[in-house]
C-alpha cells in the first residue's frame, strides 16, 4: 500500500515532516524516504530501507540534516521512492501511491519515444519512475499529473515538490484519501489526518477524485477540479485506515463500533449473543468492532489475550508468510482465567486465508476456550483488489471463499460468486457452513454488505465494495 505526507510552511518543517509521515508507518513496512527543499541548498533527499528498522529509527541522523520549508516523504510497500527528477519542467521531487495494471503498455508508450528508464533488481520498472515519465510528457507539471492520472488503469494519488510549491493529486476515483491540513503558518498533504493533526495543523479539506492542487505557505490553488465520482475504499475503515483516523468526515474507530453494533443485532434476533460469556477483538482492527458489540448486547468486553508489542510493534512485519505466522504466535500471550471454560466471541476485521485466524482459536481451544465463535466485521472477501497494492486481497486463489466454492461446486461456483458471498442466500449458507467446519469455529457469521456501508454511513455509491461485490 504505502503513504504520504508533504509540508509547505513559513517554518522549517523537518521535523513535522518526519513524525508526519512516521506516522503512515501502517501502510507499508519496505522503503521510507523524504525529500526537502531550501532555497541555499537546494534539493536533498534520502531513502532508507525499513525493513528490519523503524522509520524514526532510520531517519534520526538525516532529519538533523536536513533543512528547507517545504518537503514530501513516503513510507513504501515497494519501490525507493521519493525520486529527485530533472526535466523540461524543472527539478521536482516525486512520491506516489498507487498500482498501475497496465505498467508494461505505459514503459512501452514511453520507451517508443527513446526515453530510458533505470531498471530495478529482478528487471522490474519503478513504477514512481513511470509516473514521473508520464508527467514529463506534458507542458507543466499539473497537466502532466493529469495526463498520468488518465493513462493509469488503476489507481495514482502523488505529491510532487518543486523549489517553489508543491502539487497534491487525488486518484482518479478517490480510491484512497488525500487530505489537507492547514495551521498559520501553512499546509499539509496526508492519507492520516491524525498526522497532521499531531503537528498543530487542523483538518482544512478532503481532496475530491482526481483534484489536483498547487500548494503554497499562502495558499491552495485548484489546478484540477474533481469531475467524476467517488469510489473510495471501504477497507479503509474495515481494516487498514487508524483509528484516530477520518476519512470523508467518517472516524475509523466509531465505524468500527457502529459495525460491531449492527453485528450484535443480527446475533441477538438469532439468540446466540445470549450465550457466551465474553467478546472480544482479535486486535488490534477488530477489538473496537468488539467493544461496539458488547455495548449493544451487554455480554462484558474482555481480552482473553493480550498481544506482546514492546519489541514486535508492528503487524506488517515481516514480509513472509510464515515468519508472520510465527511472530503472531508468540506475540499472542493468553489470560488464562479469560479463557477456561469459557464461551468466547471473537469479532475479526476480515477474514482472508483464514490460517491466522484458524491459529488463532487453536490457541485459545488449548488454553481451555470452550466455545469460540467467530464474527468478521466485512463480508466474505470474493475477489482480489485490482485498485490497491492491497495485500488483503491479492491472490484470489488463496482466498479461503474461493477455496471453499472450489470445494463445494467445483469450477462452476466461480459463476455465482455474487450468491456465495451473500448469506442469506442457500450457496452463501453453505460456504460459510463449510469454513465453519474447517475452521472448527463454534458459529461464524460475516457482517453484510448493507452492514458495512451503513456502519459507514456515506452514500453507497460513493464506496469501493469490488473486493465483497465485485460490481466496480
Ligand atoms: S477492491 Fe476492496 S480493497 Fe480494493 S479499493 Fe475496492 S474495497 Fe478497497
């Protein structure tokens, strides 16, 4: 996935810059960098692998270092980035977060013209590189934004800094957001509000899809009105956004009780949440879908285990799936009197595999659990994100819903995908019947797609829901 944050102020910024975009550290575990710009010394730039360290960490000599009064930085799931670029339109600096499918007819067009790009280990084009060629093949930086914008099949929201100001550009669709904070002294680009919020910047506004502003100490200009409709990820909210966090005016962490409640009222038509003694959240995404269950139905919120943080802080790490299996496992360290004998609700943000989860109540049945229900707090996810580098969904194959119509039908399930990922239907019965059974959970139920936006409460149309839906 990845994220980023710009700064254009009266002050010098470093700092803000760095706790700014350290604050992105979430939504991506691969490559951090800044750039920075001061009218004496010019462009400066770094790029850190953080991988194995934290961002802070990797960037507490450079900070020092660095000076100017504007700047971008980035966290990155993928490519070192920001890169420093000279053209026809200047010197700028550019970061990007986005996927682009069409990444081989995109080089194709450019390197049609002669131009070159520097290639990355395993042959790979760095995709920031491509955004930047796109951008070049226009008169000024705002058309050549827009010019990418229109070529990506995808999605490319971007920061560009330039000695003078910077450019902030939504996607195309609003896939994800970019939000503006303002204080007296200037401006700030962020995908977290909280992270300008942090540094004394109030919430200003939400770019629309596709807009493009021109960023100043004194001021925004609007380079590109929005001119089309919103399709913003739901998962945002389900999973990957902070809590702290608000998106279109909507707070991560209150949809995430508000899903929690319209959970326990399916529950209690049913009359199962009348039976377990505790529930509770697989943390850290589910536990306030938890907290919103347990307020609705009465049952006492609990944390049967407690994840181990001090020194394994962060859940994307690493990037193999087994090492994160292993980490997950010890960092899970139980409440014995929470758990033995105990009838236990779990409410998880998703469920995609389903080995973490399945490892998870193996966990909590050897330590004496004698019921584990299970609740996920989005839809059964039934196709592969083609929007995001959303690690969520990015194999359908390995999708535990994919698995199980496989299972149950064979090739011919996949033409009534729509069906099984709706439980009130006969087919969305017996797949959730099947993971069920598999996943020896002692009931599952997955929230709805009408549970999920309402929870949001913008307008449905506005909504990416393609990874549940599949209606684009
Ligand atoms: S497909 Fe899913 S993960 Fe991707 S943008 Fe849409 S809702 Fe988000």
């Amino acid at each position: 996935m990845g994220g980023f944050f710009g700064i254009a102020s009266k002050q010098q910024c470093n700092y803000d810059l760095y706790y700014g975009v350290d604050y992105h550290s979430h939504l991506g575990t691969r490559r951090g960098g800044m750039a920075m710009y001061d009218r004496e010394i010019g462009f400066q730039r770094q790029i850190h692998n953080i991988e194995n360290s934290p961002f802070r960490t990797k960037f507490e000599k450079d900070v020092d270092e660095m000076r100017g009064c504007i700047g971008i930085a980035c966290i990155s799931d993928f490519e070192p980035q920001p890169l420093l670029v000279r053209s026809h339109l200047g010197s700028f600096a550019l970061c990007t977060v986005g996927k682009i499918n069409n990444e081989d007819a995109l080089a194709e067009l450019v390197l049609n013209k002669n131009h070159h790009y520097l290639e990355l280990s395993g042959g790979k084009i760095n995709p920031t590189e491509l955004v930047a060629s796109l951008i070049n093949e226009e008169n000024t930086i705002a058309e050549g934004i827009r010019f990418a914008q229109r070529m990506i099949d995808g999605s490319m929201s971007m920061l560009v800094l330039t000695k003078d100001c910077l450019y902030a550009a939504r996607d195309f669709y609003g896939r994800l957001p970019v939000l503006i904070g303002k204080n007296d002294d200037g401006y700030a680009v962020s995908i977290e509000s909280f992270a300008y919020e942090k540094a004394g910047f109030d919430h200003y506004r939400d770019l629309g899809p596709g807009e493009i502003v021109r960023i100043t100490a004194e001021g925004i200009e609007q380079m590109q009105a929005t001119d089309r409709k919103k399709r913003i990820c739901s998962f945002l909210w389900t999973y990957y956004g902070y809590p702290n966090s608000h998106y279109e005016g909507v707070t991560v962490e209150t949809m995430r009780y508000k899903c929690g409640e319209i959970l326990a009222d399916y529950d209690m038509q049913e009359g199962i949440a009348r039976t377990v003694d505790y529930v509770a959240g697989v943390p850290d995404s589910g536990t306030p879908n938890a907290i919103g269950y347990a307020n609705r139905t009465g049952i006492p919120f609990a944390r049967p285990f407690i994840k181990y943080t001090p020194t394994w802080a962060r859940s994307f790490m690493p990037t193999s799936q087994k090492q994160r299996n292993l980490i997950a496992n010890k960092k899970q360290i139980p409440i014995k009197n929470l758990i033995e004998g105990k009838k236990l609700l779990f409410i998880d943000d998703s469920i995609v595999r389903g080995t973490q989860l399945r490892e998870t109540v193996d966990f909590l049945y050897r330590n004496g659990a004698k019921e584990v229900h299970i609740r996920s707090a989005c839809p059964p996810i039934m196709f592969g994100c083609k929007y995001l580098n959303f690690s969520r969904s990015k194999n359908e194959l390995e999708l535990i819903t994919r698995r199980k119509v496989l299972e149950l039908e064979g090739e011919k399930g996949m033409m009534y995908l729509d069906q099984y990922g709706d439980f009130s239907t006969d087919r969305g019965k017996a797949m959730v019947k099947a993971i069920e059974e598999e996943m020896k959970f002692s009931s599952l139920r997955f929230q709805s797609l009408w549970g999920v936006t309402s929870s949001i409460g913008l307008d449905p149309e506005d909504l990416c829901t393609y990874c549940w839906s599949g209606k684009e």
